[in-house]
C-alpha cells in the first residue's frame, strides 16, 4: 500500500514538473532530505540527523526535523535552487515530514 503511494507520488511529481524535487526518507532513528535533479540524475544537496552538526542526543525528533528542514533550504538556496517539488514518498503528510516541509519554507525554498 505505502509503495502505491510511493509510486503515485513520484509519477504525478515528474509528469507536472519539471522543478527539481525535494525526497524525504524517514527511518525508525533518522532523518534525510535531499534535492534531486532528475534530468541529470543527481544530488544537488543534501541533509540528515547523521551529520557531525547536528547533536542527536540532546534534541528530540520534531526538533531534529525543523532542523534538517532549515538546513536542506539553506544549502538548495546557497545552490541557487529555490523552487522544488516535494516529494513526502510513501509517507502521509503529517507529523515529521510536515514539520520538515514548513521549516523548509520558512526558510526560503518554495513548493
């Protein structure tokens, strides 16, 4: 079922645009966004709770979100990238992965 979403999601993303595209992937521990080029085929940056920055410990996972979010926007705006497509994968829009999306915007990236 989540991988129908998956497949859903991915298709109706590239067949309406052609924006680079914002993947999030969520484990049981962590936390990844990466922005994607699907022309070329590339990363064009990336974000996670596993970086050497980030103190996992001391945070809690909401927390841990709003950041890797302010960080993905950061780095895809340093890029020159500020509109992206979001892609929440097989994940429902709420909880981590909706935190992630606002504090991406609040920090300048458009979706």
């Amino acid at each position: 079922m989540k991988e129908n979403r998956k497949k859903r999601t991915r298709f109706n993303l590239k067949k309406v645009s052609k924006r680079n595209r914002l993947s999030v992937f969520k484990s049981n521990n962590h936390l990844y966004a990466q922005v994607i080029d699907d022309n070329k085929g590339t990363t064009i940056v990336s974000a996670s709770t596993l970086e050497k920055n980030v103190d996992n410990k001391k945070s809690n996972r909401k927390e841990l979100a709003e950041l890797v979010g302010k960080e993905i926007a950061k780095r895809s705006i340093s890029k020159g990238v500020k509109e992206v497509a979001f892609d929440k994968g097989k994940y429902k829009f709420h909880g981590l992965i909706k935190i992630l999306a606002d504090a991406a915007r609040s920090e300048g990236l458009n979706f």
